[in-house]
C-alpha cells in the first residue's frame, strides 16, 4: 500500500513538473517572441521624441481616440503638432489644387491626370480617381 501511494505522489510530481516546465517554455517563448514585435516607435516616444510623436498622431487618426492624444500632445509641444500632423494632407491638397489649374490650361495632359489619379487615390476619393485615370488612358492607353 505504502509502494503505491509512494508511486502515485512520483507519477503526480512528475506530471505536475512536466505542466510547469511546458507552460515556463511556452510563456518565455511568447515573451521573447512579443518583445521583438515591439514597435522601435514606442521607444522614441518614451525618449519624448517629437518626431515620433507625429507619426504616431499620424498613424491613430482615423481611431476615435485621436482627439484625446492629440489635444495631449498639443499641450505638451503646441499647436505646431497639429500642424506637423496634418502637412502631409495639406501639401496633397495644395498639389491637387495646383494640378487641377495646370489642367486648365493644359486638359490634354496625361502625366497631370495621372497625377491626379494618384493623388486623389492617396486622399481616399476613387471615383475621382478612377476618372482622371480613365481620361490619362484616353490619351495613352499604354497606362495601367
């Protein structure tokens, strides 16, 4: 009787490490594995990088919790942040502005309707997009 308890608490010890040990080696390996997804941006943002700061503003504005990082940041760097995070829509709409005058005087232009095409895919408008690409193909049927 006393050879079988005493086999049973072996066998349960034995199992009970190798459950340990297995789950040890697989919450390391998840550890280690979740370490080196991290993204290098959340360790400039912890420098307080400004830089990082934008791209990061830059890659949550469409998430509904923008207005509350940025109205963050903007206390902390300003209103320049804003601005800085927002260039890049402005300079699109800018150029587009441009190209849309240049077309005026020249609608036969295929490489400002490609342009265009772009620009306006980049924005998220693709009917306009697809419009100004299909008069590019009028021109040159060899864009695709």
């Amino acid at each position: 009787m006393v050879k079988i308890r005493h086999r049973a608490k072996n066998y349960t010890f034995v199992l009970l490490s190798i459950f340990g040990i297995s789950f040890l080696l697989v919450y390391l390996s998840v550890n280690i594995l979740s370490s080196q997804l991290i993204s290098p941006l959340y360790f400039q943002i912890i420098k307080e990088d400004r830089k990082s700061f934008i791209v990061f503003l830059e890659k949550i504005k469409d998430f509904s919790s923008f207005p509350y990082f940025l109205g963050m940041h903007k206390r902390i760097y300003g209103n320049r942040i804003e601005q800085d995070v927002f260039a890049k829509e402005v300079k699109r709409k800018e150029t587009i502005q441009n190209l849309e005058l240049f077309l005026t005087r020249n609608p036969k232009s295929r490489d400002i309707l490609y342009r265009l095409s772009l620009l306006y895919r980049d924005e998220g408008n693709q009917t306009k997009a697809d419009e100004y690409l299909n008069k590019a193909r009028v021109i040159d049927p060899v864009i695709k």
